[in-house]
C-alpha cells in the first residue's frame, strides 16, 4: 500500500481560472498546470472554475500563471496598488519587492523608486491588502494603502508634507554642524583660531563642545539613518541607510574614544572626526531633500491632470442647485456649470450652449461649440456661458481617471533596460560593506597600527561615497519624467515598456480611414445599375448602414438626410462582416452595403461596374457597393481627403529614420492616390483585420513595427503590432488594443511619441552609465587608492557631498525631459509651391450634393488633387492642382456651377 508522502514546506494554493466551459477544458487546465515548474499536483473544479494546487516551495506562479494563459484560458487575477515610504535607494526596492514576492499567492511585484508605490498581481482570493501590507512592514518600511478617487491629490500632499520634513532635518542639522565644521578645520586654516578656541573653551572644551553638536547631528535629524540602518543589518538586508549609519556612526564613535578614553587608542592615533560625521549626515540629509523635491517635479504631471478636477460640484438634488464634493456626484444627476468653472465630470449637455476649453485632451487651444447632446469631459473649462449636463462617468470611470490611472501605470513600468541595474543594486549594499571591512583590514595590514586613522577615513569613505540610490533612480526617474511630459503633450503611453519598445521601431504602418483621412468621408457619386434609381440606392443603403459604424456608412447616412431620400422602411436581420460590410433586410428583401468582396461572398459579383470603379479610384475614391435580392445594383463613390498634418507627420517621421506604409481595405488605386498625397512609401491594399496581421508580421521580419489605427476593425492589427498607437477619435475598442493612446487625432502627435521615446531611453542610458560610472571611479579612490603615489586621500565630508551629487545629477538629467520641445510641423518637409494650389470662387452651390458634383467635375481634370469645397464662402480650393487653373473652372462650370480662379 502506498501512503502519499507529504513534502517538507509545501503549500497547497487555489487558482480562479476563466474560460472553462466543459470537462476537455478541465483536462486541458490540469495538464497545463502539472507541467509548470514547482507545482506538485492540480484539481480543476469546473463548477466553481477553480484549480487546487499544491506547490512545491520554489514554484514560480508567474510562470504557473503564463502556462494556463498559453493553454488558452484566464487566470484570474487580482491587481494592488499602494505606497512604500521609507525606501532610499535601489536595494530598499530589491527589499520590498522580495517582501511582496514572498506572500504566498504572489505572482508579480514591481516597486518603483521614483513614484514610491508598489504594484503586485496575485492570485485572486488568495492574498489581500493587509497581506501585502504586513509583509512590507516586516521588510522595515511603511506601507501606504490610501483609498483616493481620481481628483483627491492626497498622495501628493503627503509628498509635499514629507518634502517639507525633510528640508526641516537638513536645516537642523546644517546649524549644528556648521559650528563643528569651524571648530574643528579652523585651526588647521588659521592657526590664530586654534589659539583663541583653547583660550576660550580651554583645550578639553574645545573637543566637548564639537562631540556635543555632532551627538546632537546625528541622534537627532540623523537618528532615521540608525533606526532604519540598523534594523536593516538586523534582518540581514542592508540598504543604503545601513552605509550612513555605519560610516558616519564609526566617524563619531573612534572621535568619542580620542577625545573621551584616549588611553585605549595607539598613540598618535587619537584623532577626531566630528566634523566628518556631522558634516556626512548635513550632506546627505541636503541631498535626500533636493531629491525629494526633485522626485516631485518629476512626478508633477500626474499632480497637474488631478488637479484639473474641481472639489465641489454644483448638482440639482430636489429642484435646487447644490453644492457637492465631486465624489457624491452620481451617474444621472445633473450638473450646473458657470462661466470659468471646470467640469467635474464627463457627461452629455442638456440645456444651454458655451464653448468649452479642452486643451489638456486635443492640445489645441482653440475653444469648442457645445449644445445639447453634445459630450463634455471632465476637467475641461467653461469659457463663456452657463450650461447643466447630465453626468454619465464619475469617479474612476472618468476620461480623466482613465488618463491619470494609465499615466500612473506607464511611470511604474519596469523597462527591460532596468534589468542589469536591478541585478546590481541587489548584492550592492553587502558588497560594499565586504569592501569596506577589506579596505580596513589592508591599511592595517600594510600599515601597522599607526595608518589606524586612515584605514578609519579610508573605510568610511568607501561606506558614504557608494551610491545605489543613482543606480536605483536611473531608470524609473526618467521613466516617470518621460511619461509626465507625454501626457501633457497629449502621448499617452497605456503600457510603460511600450516607451522603450517604440524607441526600437523601423517602420511605421498606417490605416487610411479616420487615421491618415480625416475619417469624414463624403458621397460624392452614385452609379445605379439598369433599373435601379439612385434616391431608392441611397434609402436603402442608409436604412442598412444606420446601425453600423463604419465612417463611409455614416457618410451615406448623411448623405441620405442632406438629399431627403425617403425612409427605407425597418430594417430585420442585421449582420455586420467585419472588413467587408452589412447586411440587412427590408421588405422582406436582402440588401447587402459593402466592398466588392463582400458581393463576392454573397454570388453578387461587380464585374459590370468594373470601369467606372477603376476610374473613380484613380482619382483617390473609395467606393461601397449595394446588392439588392442577391443581384449588384450599385455602388457609391466616397472622397475621404488627408488630413491637414498628414504629409508633415509622415515627412517628420521619414526624418526619424523610420519607413511609412499604408494598410488599408481600399482598392490599390485609391490607396495609390492616397500615397501620393501624403509621400507615404509602401502600400498594402486591399486586405482585411486578417489581412492587415499578417502584413504586420511581413514587416516585422525587417524589425519591430508599429501600427497606428482608429477603428474596430484596427483592434486586431493594433494588438498584433510591437506597438499599437490609437488615435484619440477612434473607439474604445480600438484604444484598448494599443499600448499607446494619442489623446487627440492629430497626427504630428504620432511623431512626439517616437522623438520622446527616444529622448527618455537616451536618458536612461545617460543615467546609468553616470550610475555604474560614478561607482566604479569613485568607490576606488574612496579606498585610498591614490595615497600610496599622490599623498591623495578623500574626505569623509566630501565623500558625503559627492554621493548626494550622484543622485542629484540622475534626478536632474532625467527633469530636462520636462522641457522636451515638440518637433516643429514644417521641419524637414518640402514646401507646397503657391502655384500648385488653385482657389476658385463658385456660384449656385447649395448641398453636400452640389459640393460632390463640383469635386467631381474638378477630378476630372486633375485626378489625384485634394478638392476642398467650402459651401458656406463658395470657395473650392484644389492642391496641388495638376492641371491648368483654366480648365479646372470650365470642368465645374460645364457641370453647372459657374466658376471663376480667383
């Protein structure tokens, strides 16, 4: 009979599993868990999607985790997020993410120095707040599990406050060991002061007096080095305050000796130090507050975006204006907002107008028309006039909430590059301590007794000059600036190791609909099939595409309601195809609005339209083509011009250094038409959500490839991309794809993101090799290196001032990315000459119907132009014009609408 041995220290762990929907995916779950490493045994429960495990003690559940991801099934986890104080340096995060990682249920935890907050992922059910917290006050720091709602900035007093304490201990301790510093360096600058310090104080009371101050030093603004220094060597992880309180502390107790019990010192030894150690805790303190203030700045745009949201919202409860704070206000209730006043929540108008300022969304500081029904956003300012909107996202469900929470995810990213650092920083702090054991122990060897003084200076040097605060900052200081200032130029980067991966990009691939168009598509022609009518194509095809959300099916809605073409009648059986139409049925008829393999797909096919389908997309049309009963009718031309910047933005990405493409569903030739507009290099046309992955992936084999997209059917290249860029207009669907979210359609926007990735990972590595360097030059000289040839040995004091220069200059180096300049529009792009652009002034333009017609007639003579017709002025403007100006005015006006160059 064989008794099941239990194991020494293994643990039994329950995992959430989602997507299980019969006993093969049980099967399946359990055979992918038994195969990671560490884990003993599995029992999935499909009832209660569960999976018992029991672990051996060195399991990995990240990788548990990852296993039942591959087997195609969701590991359900739950995600912490929450403040650390009283980390210094790098070894304090390699510390409590150690803590962290220990809780059992634990898969990840990432500690970020700069933005002191730890984000941990575990198993969902198995561990809590409290857990997590525990675990970082036994690791010797403060857990700070604040519950705040988007807008509260207690985070930030709470780092202002510790700021302000910081400055306090610094100004103490400076007043204190300044009298030490003059007391004991007078007499050797001034051999007249000693003379006057022994007449005043008498020669014993000369050496009181300093040992007082320098007690005074470090047991009282210093006293937090020891506290936490010594707690640290206590549990056998010492961090950067165990290298203070050692070094400054055996400065002050070897001065003790010489200046209290001489006797049990060598002659010629008695030396004291006091200066040294008041002045290494004065420097250091100096240099924790500058870095406090600085990690402030760095962190401000988080700062800055919370606090654009009001405290107080004025909310009509029981017929009456009243004023609430923010987090009271309710899905539903409707919010009063005066001239000047900020927007407490998004919401939809519903009395009243003004124009309202959105420039931290768009950047654009131009104010917006807002009317009833129109979508207002949180944080944004009203102008001019008085409006109430209903409030339809509070609290974290916010647009402002989201950008905060997805900024505070991207500064607490941890960047691949941070690797060698993090590896470093672990073993720092004991290795510098066996340094400084050794350093002591060769000047006594080499020595005697007599180099006791200098095996002492030698030693605390080594212990304060070492610095793995740099090394800990390099990165994550950087990270934190870098993403703040995307932010407030509108880059949002949804996932931080995106920053660094974008900096790898080689090419750059862009959809055409609402990405590199304007995505305001206008019918500008319709060809009827033999008997069919043109008004009865347009009602039918609009009764179809009312439900879907495609930008050329809303044109035809458009277009239908600006023609009054008369209501299709209901429509049953809707069905969207996703890269290829809709289709729907109306009076009993199918009717099918879509590309040419959609009609395909369905036995219609297009050949008879072939001609005129090749010409319209020689002069960059997209066409939609309509079946009715399962028989082609007809097809609808649309003209979808560039947007504005697009040319620029390509240009300024060109400069970068990085190949353009466009994938697009259209026909070749509108893509080509397109491309020429906008000096976009290769073109992938007519391809499919499929389609468009699997170009990405051709591309890819040349290096990483990013993707910039707007739309539903963008959300599978978007995911599949190295990086996927969301334009700010396109749906949500699409945003959460990408990894990086422009905050508005402009395109320029595209360009920042990559010059700014690039600048924050030159910054990195400017700060690590300043890390690594600063160490490895500096840890030697500390040693006395230089003593033997030179006669050069380092002061503790300016051993001290040079560690807190170290993280000074990381901290410094890492804030000139506040003042990254946006890549000016017209750098690098050739001019338009004026004589390619064309202005007409036309005559008897009424509609959108008209305005199509005078596109028309104008490519007819100059294909491949941008036509813009402003109906309101009359002005129709073509760029560039490729043919005479003369003959573009007759072409519009044999078309009807008499036109003059003007």
């Amino acid at each position: 009979m064989n008794i099941p041995v239990k194991m020494e220290h293994e643990r039994a762990l329950a995992l959430r599993v989602s997507g299980m929907t019969c006993a093969a995916c049980v099967r399946h779950v359990e055979q992918a868990l038994k195969g990671a490493p560490g884990v003993l045994d599995a029992q999935v429960n499909l009832v209660g999607e569960r999976a018992d495990l029991t672990l051996a003690p060195d399991a990995d559940l990240a990788a548990v985790a990852a296993r039942v991801t591959e087997a195609g099934y969701e590991p359900r986890l739950a995600h912490f997020e929450f403040g650390v104080g009283g980390m210094t340096c790098a070894s304090c995060v390699a510390h409590v993410e150690k803590a962290l990682r220990s809780v059992s249920g634990v898969v990840s935890a990432q500690v970020n120095l700069a933005t002191e907050r730890a984000y941990v992922d575990a198993f969902e059910g198995a561990v809590g707040p409290a857990a997590l917290a525990e675990a970082v006050r036994r690791a010797g720091y403060e857990p700070i599990l604040e519950e705040k709602s988007a807008g509260e900035d207690d985070p930030f007093a709470r780092r202002a406050a510790e700021t302000a304490a910081m400055r306090r201990r610094f100004l103490l301790a400076a007043a204190l060991a300044a009298p030490v510093a003059v007391l004991e360096m007078g007499g050797h600058m001034i051999p007249a002061f000693a003379g006057w310090t022994h007449a005043a104080f008498g020669h014993q009371g000369a050496m009181i007096v300093p040992a007082i101050l320098t007690t005074l030093v470090l047991f009282g603004p210093g006293r937090r080095f020891f506290t936490l220094g010594f707690a640290s060597l206590l549990r056998g992880a010492p961090d950067m305050n165990a290298l203070v309180a050692l070094g400054a502390g055996a400065a002050w107790l070897y001065s003790m000796l010489a200046t209290f019990l001489p006797g049990v010192l060598p002659e010629g030894t008695r030396h004291s130090y006091f200066e040294s150690a008041a002045a290494i805790v004065a420097f250091i303190l100096l240099g924790r507050w500058l870095e406090a203030r600085s990690r402030g700045r760095a962190a401000d745009a988080i700062g800055k975006l919370a606090r654009l949201q009001p405290k107080i919202a004025h909310v009509r409860r029981d017929g009456a204006a009243r004023d609430l704070p923010v987090g009271e206000v309710l899905v539903g209730d409707v919010v009063e907002v005066r001239p000047g006043e900020a927007l407490p929540v998004d919401g939809v108008v519903v009395e009243g107008a003004s124009h309202i300022d959105e420039s931290f969304v768009s950047g654009e500081s131009v104010p917006i028309a807002k009317k009833p029904g129109d979508s207002v956003i949180g944080g944004s300012v009203n102008l001019a006039g008085a409006f109430a909107f209903r409030a339809t996202k509070v609290g974290a469900d916010s647009f402002l909430a989201g950008v905060i929470r997805m900024v505070e995810t991207a500064q607490g990213a941890r960047l691949p590059i941070q690797d060698l650092a993090d590896r470093v920083t672990a073993r720092f702090v004991p290795v510098v301590l066996a340094l400084a054991v050794a350093t002591f122990a060769l000047w006594l060897a080499f020595g005697g007794v007599a180099a006791l003084p200098l095996a002492l200076v030698s030693a605390v040097n080594v212990l304060i000059i070492a610095c793995p605060c740099a090394m800990g900052l390099a990165t994550p200081a950087a990270l934190v600036t870098g993403a703040g200032r995307a932010a407030e130029l509108g880059v949002i980067f949804r996932q931080g190791d995106a920053l660094q991966t974008l900096c790898g990009v080689t090419t750059v691939a862009f959809d055409k609909t609402g990405t590199l168009t304007q995505g305001k598509p206008v019918l500008t022609g319709i060809v009827a099939g033999a008997g069919h009518d043109e008004t009865r194509l347009l009602a039918l095809a609009a009764a179809v595409e009312a439900q879907s959300e495609h930008p050329l099916g809303r044109a035809l809605v458009e277009a239908a309601k600006a023609r009054g073409a008369p209501e299709a009648g209901p429509v049953a059986h809707f069905s969207y195809r996703p890269g290829l139409g809709v289709t729907g049925e109306i009076d009993g008829e199918t009717v099918a609005v879509g590309s040419a393999d959609l009609l395909a797909v369905l036995g219609a096919p297009t050949d008879g339209f072939a001609q005129e389908t090749e010409r319209l997309a020689g002069q960059g049309a997209s066409c939609f083509f309509i079946a009715i009963g399962g028989k082609p009718a007809g097809l609808f031309a649309f003209s979808d011009p560039p947007r504005p910047e697009a040319r620029v933005a390509v240009a300024a990405l060109k400069a970068l250094g990085l190949r353009v493409a466009l994938i697009t569903g259209d026909r070749e030739a509108t893509a080509r038409a397109i491309a020429a507009k906008t000096d976009v290099d290769e073109i992938f046309a007519g391809q499919k959500p499929e389609g468009k992955v699997a170009v990405l992936r051709d591309l890819a084999r040349t290096g990483p490839v990013a993707f910039v997209g707007d739309g539903i059917n963008d959300a599978p290249a978007l995911a599949a991309a190295d990086v996927g860029i969301a334009m700010g207009a396109g749906t949500d669907i699409a945003v959460e794809s990408a990894q990086v979210a422009l905050m508005s359609s402009d395109l320029d926007k595209v360009a920042q993101a990559f010059a700014l990735s690039r600048a924050t990972l030159r910054t990195i590595k400017q700060n690590l090799v300043w890390a690594f360097g600063y160490n490895i030059l500096l840890i030697p000289l500390a040693m006395g290196a230089l003593y033997p040839g030179w006669g050069v040995l380092l002061n503790p004091s300016l051993a001290a001032a040079a560690m807190a220069c170290s993280s000074l200059f990381v901290l410094g180096n890492a804030l000139r990315l506040r003042q990254f300049a946006v890549p000016s529009r017209s750098e690098g792009v050739p001019a338009v000459p004026e004589a390619a652009i064309s202005v007409f002034a036309v005559s008897d333009m009424t509609c959108d119907h008209c305005a199509g017609r005078v596109r028309k007639a104008a490519l007819s003579v100059a294909p491949g132009a941008d036509v813009k017709v402003d109906l309101a002025s009359g002005e129709v403007t073509v760029m560039p014009a490729a043919a005479d100006p003369a003959a573009i005015a007759k072409a519009i006006s044999e078309a009807g609408y008499p036109a003059q160059p003007k």
